[in-house]
C-alpha cells in the first residue's frame, strides 16, 4: 500500500459566511502526482491553498477539520507556518518571479532559511535548483539579469527552481501552465514527471490531457465537495459517478 | 419552388449599415464643438499660467539689478589727512565725493549727492581701509563701485530717460538729483551689476540689503525637522496599517481620518503646533524647531496617505511568491514590498516637501514672523523661512521690496519646479528598472 505524505480529513472552509469546501477527506501519497481538477470556482484553488495555509492571510477565513503532513496537524497549536511555507511550497498560476536577477530568485529561499554555510555552497544549490527545473542551460550566462526579462514559459520554470532551491518536501502548483503557450507547457509537464522522484506533487489543472499525462492520481472536485477521488487511469476509463463522467466527456 | 432553406436567394445577407446624413452631420459637429472647446481650454490655461509666470519674471528682473556708482577715492590725500581715517564716521565718505565731483560746493548740493549712494558705500570704504595692503599697493586714487540709495536704484532701472518733475516726486528724487543722475548715466558712471547680494543676504530693513539667504537657510531648517519628524512615523505608520493591521473597524476609522486630515487646510495645524507646543510645551516663539514640528503635523497625514498607496500598488503576486517559499510577513514587508514601494515613497515625500515648502499659513501661526536679520543660529533660536519673507516683503511700504518679493517668489517657484521635476524623474528611473 502507498505511504500518504498528507492526509485531509473532514476539512470545511468558509470566506466569512460562505462555505466554500464540504467535507473533503483524501490521500495525497508521497513520490505521486495528485492533478484536482474540475469546473472553475469548484474551490480547486481554496483546497491548494488550505495545504501550505496560504489561505492564513485572507481576512475572514476558517478552516475546520484537519491536515495532517507526515501525521502532523498543520493547523495544531504547534505548526510554525512559516516552516510549513518552506516545507509545502508552492508555485502559482502566473509566474511571479522577484523582481531581482535570477540567481537572487532563486537564492531568496536558502538565504532566509539559512540553509548553506558559504557562498560557494549557495552558488551550488541555485546551480543545482536551476538545473533540476531545465533552465540551468539556458541561464547560466546570464544569472544576474531580471527574472523578469525571462519569457513567461522559464520565468515559471524559475519559479519552480526558487520553491525546490528550499528542499520542500511537498509542491503545489495551481495552474502552473495555464499561461504558457504549447510548448513551454509541455516543458514543464516533463519537469513534473522528472521532480516525482523527489518530492510529492499536488497540481491543480482544468486541462483534461495534462492531468491525464502527469498525474498518478486524480481528485475531482464540484461545487466544493470531493466528487471521485483514485488513480488517474481508473478515474479517466472508469468513472463512477455521473458528474465526473459528465465532465469528463465535456457534457457539463 | 425548392424549400426557402436551400434556396441560395434567400441566403440571409445583412442590409449594410444606413446611417442618416442628419444624424452624421449632427455627430461630425459635436466632434468638431468639443475638440473645439478642448484646444481652447488649453489654450486659455497656458495663456494664463505664462501671464502668471511671465507677470513674476518681469517683476522681479529689477530685484536681480543692483545699480552701482563710481566713486574716486583719493587714497594718499586721505592717508595724508588723518593718519586713522577710519575714527570718523563720514569723513571717508565726504571727502571722496568732493574728489569725485569736485564742481559742486554748494553744502545742500552735497548732501544731496551723498544721499545718492547707499549706507552701503560707508561700510565698503571703511572695509577698504582696513585693508592696508591694498592701499600700499594701488596710486594715489582709487575707483570703487559703490552701491547706490533705493530710491536712485529705483529711478535708473525703472524710467532711465526721463527726468520730468512727476517722476521726481515718485521716486523721491530732486531736480538736482535726477538731473545729476542723468549725466552720470551719459558719463558712463553708473552701472548695473547682477544682485549677489540677493542670495547673500538676510532680512534688512533696507531692500539693496535685503536678500533670502537668512530665509532660504531657515526654510532648510524646518523641513530638515519636518522631514526627521513625519518621515520615518509615516513610513512606519504606513507599513503597519497597509501589511500587518488586520482589517477591522478601528482601523477603517483610522483609514477615513488620516484620509480627511490629508485633506485638513494648514491653518488647522498651525492652530494645533500653537497650543501643543508653544502653549504647552513652551518651546520657544518663532524657532525653526516649533516650525519644524508643526510643518511635521501637516505632513504626517500626507506621508501615510502618499506611502500606502506606494505599498499597495506592489503587486500581490509578490507576496505569495515571497510568502509561498516561508518567508515571515516581516521578511515579505521589508525584503520585497518596501524595496518595490520605495520609489513611490520618495516620489510622495518630495511633493510632501514641496508643499512644506511652500506653507506659510501655519507658521504665522507659530509665530514665524519675527524680523530676522541672520541666518539662524540654531534650532531653538528665531528663524524665518522663505514663504513668509515674501509675505512680509509684500506688505512693507518702501520701494524695492515689492520686486525683492517677486524675485524671491520666483526663487521659491524655481526650488518648487525643481523638487517636482526630480520626483518625476525618479518614478520614470525606478519604474524602468525591471
Ligand atoms: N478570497 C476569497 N474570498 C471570498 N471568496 C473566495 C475567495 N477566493 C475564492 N473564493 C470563492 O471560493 C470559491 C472557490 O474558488 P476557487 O478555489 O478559486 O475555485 P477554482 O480554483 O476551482 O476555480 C469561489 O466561489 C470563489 O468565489
Ligand atoms: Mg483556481
């Protein structure tokens, strides 16, 4: 049986008065890749979200029921968010580099959590960082320019390499591609194959194929509930229930 | 008769567009109506702002003149004279005019010819003797410019030709006097210098003695301690209440108040320094340091509003990305979000200054009037700042000081000119960096 890196159990949130996710219980495995997908505004985002409690910062937020990361509650009393942050990290929707040069994007983790001795080190984990997410080749001559001035389809693989230049132990990625035109995309569907060796993956896509390509497991959420959750192929051959057979098939 | 779906004559085909000639007309002339308007509103507006600028320019040319007078000296006879010329007050003077124009005996005449020149020329005769290298070296006479009476510096740069009775009596001038003026100008003993003095001297009671130094460094005083005093609060202020404050009804009150304080005529916080810091703290009357500190109220509000609206125009999207890999919500504020708002911080705080610059209002309030004829000499000691000499220029009565006002408003427009542009040209810089 699989090892579950993070398990959810009975997690309601509500914005304020309004409930946006109903009772969601699932197993997110370690060394997987997890896609949830399902129609917009299904509260595919909010549930990344509850994950590495970025969700923390909105005002009015709740959360009820538990997470629990290698069988800790990361809601408990004892959970420092800011270490969660550097445990889970995430990559978001738009690439969002710093505008600082690259080497600084992705130096930014490991300085603030103290995670070399010297500079030689450090310059060795953007190395490394950059080459894990592909863009070592393409940037090393020119690590000290903007991450900015990068085009949209390497300023996310930059993002990528600033959140595992941290050694997280779990990435979320909402819609990593959804910007990006076909090839970047296929790109960094690569990338995520590649970096399942190391870390658990949870993406949220609203494209069928890629979580068809990427994923080993699949959860379908609709208006806020966790409709069919299971392995990718079973899930896209062999849907149980009417809405997921309805989405899937483009009948919503 | 196929069936009217196939057939290829009803084929839907839109009419085109018919638009009537009466109401494209009418469009075609409301265009022209606004552009119309448009260009005559900007034309009315410049025409005005370059009336206004032109209007202060030409007034205050005059201020930037000073009027000269030639002035032999005769140094051996003088030496010769008085072995210490420099015991008697008028002797210098006197006897230097009888050597320059030597064709008038007459005791009234005399009089009236030094009352040609300024105090001044006293003060820069006796300056030269007390330089006895100088004397050693030059020949028996010396040729000095020396500054000339206000109402005769008035006189040759205002109405140079003529010298009928009517503007002898403007200007306070007798016949003999305009008369002599005239032939001195064809003599070529006159002559027009451009006004240092302006920018090297304090207040003075009279105008070829005053100039804006004293008031220029008054003004650096204030804002340097309005500036200590509402820079890093509002910053701070600022930081907290846009990142960390959590949104609740406190803190929208205090939203809408600082909003409105912004907003609050100066005079309000002239009346507020008064009571709290002249009134309660005793801090001395007329200090650059009250007047720092009530310019720093004024500014408080304007710092904050300026810096949070700085701060959230930092995308949000660099907040998840800093927060996203675990840095703290200090390390968010103060590694990404400051840096980012920075500019648009500055930018706010120069036009802060220039406002402070321009204030009068409160600080008569403070009672930043008194007349002061030095630069300050410390922050609790009388100050004046550069809005309120121009107010006071304004309402005194003798010749001069009415374009001495004017140049120093321009001198004041200049500086204001100058902070605006450097704000601008800041943004440009900063904003081109990524
Ligand atoms: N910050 C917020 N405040 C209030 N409601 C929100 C907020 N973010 C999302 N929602 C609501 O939560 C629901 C789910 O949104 P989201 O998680 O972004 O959906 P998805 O990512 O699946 O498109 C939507 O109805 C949305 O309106
Ligand atoms: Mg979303």
């Amino acid at each position: 049986m699989l090892d579950p890196k993070i398990q959810v159990h009975h997690l309601n949130l509500f914005y304020k008065a309004h409930q946006v996710l109903h009772n969601i219980s699932l197993d997110i495995y370690r060394n997987q890749v997890t896609a949830l997908i399902g129609p917009s505004g299904c509260g595919k985002s909010s549930f990344l979200r509850c994950l590495n409690r970025m969700n923390d910062t909105i005002e009015g937020v709740r959360v009820e029921g538990s997470i629990l990361l290698d069988g800790d509650n990361i809601y408990g009393k004892s959970m420092d968010v800011v270490q969660l942050r550097a445990r889970v990290g995430m990559v978001f929707q738009k690439p969002n580099p710093f505008p600082k040069s690259i080497y600084d994007n992705v130096a930014y983790g490991p300085r603030i959590h103290g995670l070399f001795q010297n500079k030689s080190a450090l310059d060795g984990i953007v190395e490394q960082s950059l080459e894990r997410a592909g863009l070592w080749k393409e940037v090393k001559e020119r690590l000290h320019e903007p991450g900015t001035s990068l085009s949209g389809g390497q300023q996310q693989r930059l993002c990528i390499a600033r959140a595992i230049a941290v050694k997280p132990e779990v990435i979320l990625m909402d819609e990593p591609c959804s910007a990006l035109d076909p090839i970047a995309t296929a790109k960094i569907e690569e990338l995520i194959d590649e970096l399942r060796d190391r870390f658990t993956i949870v993406i949220v896509t609203h494209h069928l194929q890629q979580a068809a390509r990427v994923s080993q497991y699949v959860g379908f959420f609709y208006a806020g509930a966790l409709v069919e959750y299971g392995e990718t192929g079973d899930v896209f051959t062999n849907p149980r229930d009417k809405k997921t057979q309805g989405y899937l098939t483009g009948r919503m | 008769m196929t069936k009217p779906g196939l057939s290829p004559t009803s084929v839907f085909r839109p009419k085109p567009l018919e638009i009537s000639p009466r109401l494209l007309k009418r469009r075609k002339l409301g265009n022209a109506i606004f552009l119309l308007c448009g260009k005559a509103s900007v034309i009315f507006s410049c025409a005005l702002l370059l009336g206004i600028l032109g209007s202060i320019v030409y007034w205050s040319i005059p201020a930037f003149l000073s009027v000269e007078l030639k002035l032999v000296v005769p140094v051996s006879k003088l030496l010769k004279l008085s072995p210490n010329p420099l015991k008697e007050r008028t002797f210098l003077l006197k006897e230097s005019l009888s050597t320059t124009y030597p064709t008038y005996e007459d005791p009234s005449q005399k009089r009236e010819i030094q009352s040609l020149y300024s105090l001044l020329a006293q003060k820069e005769l006796r300056g030269l003797f007390k330089d006895k290298e100088i004397l050693k070296e030059s020949s028996d006479t010396l040729v000095l410019w020396a500054p000339a009476q206000k109402d005769v510096a008035a006189f040759l740069k205002h109405c140079q030709k003529t010298s009928d009775v009517k503007n002898n009596k403007a200007f306070r001038l007798t016949e003999f006097q305009c008369q002599l003026l005239e032939k001195l100008q064809k003599e070529g003993s006159v002559r027009f210098r451009f006004n240092w003095g302006f920018f090297k001297f304090s207040d003075s009671q009279t105008p070829e003695l005053a100039g804006i130094y004293g008031a220029l460094i008054g003004s650096l005083y204030v804002l340097g301690i309005a500036l200590l005093f509402s820079l890093p609060v509002g910053v701070i202020t600022a930081i907290y209440l846009e990142e960390f404050a959590t949104d609740s009804r406190l803190s929208r009150w205090i939203e809408i108040n600082l909003n409105n304080l912004a907003a609050v005529p100066s005079v309000v916080f002239g009346l507020l320094g008064l009571s709290v810091f002249l009134n309660f703290f005793k801090l001395p009357r007329s200090s650059s340091l009250v007047g720092g500190l009530t310019l720093g109220l004024m500014l408080l509000p304007i710092m904050i509003v300026s810096s949070r609206i700085a701060l959230r125009s930092v995308p949000a999207s660099i907040r998840d990305a800093a927060r996203g890999i675990g840095a703290s919500s200090v390390q968010v504020v103060f590694h990404h979000v400051v840096p980012l708002a920075f500019p648009g911080i500055l930018t706010g705080s120069i036009i802060g200054i220039a406002r402070a610059m321009g204030e009068s209002a409160s600080l008569l309030m403070v009672g930043m009037m008194a007349f002061i004829t030095t630069k300050p000499q410390g922050i609790l000691s009388p100050a004046t700042v550069l809005p309120v000499e121009i107010y006071q220029w304004v309402e005194r009565p003798e010749r001069g000081f009415d374009e001495l006002s004017s140049a120093a408003i321009l001198f004041l427009l200049c500086i204001l000119g100058a902070l605006n542009w450097f704000a601008l040209f800041l943004k440009h810089k900063f904003e081109k960096r990524w």
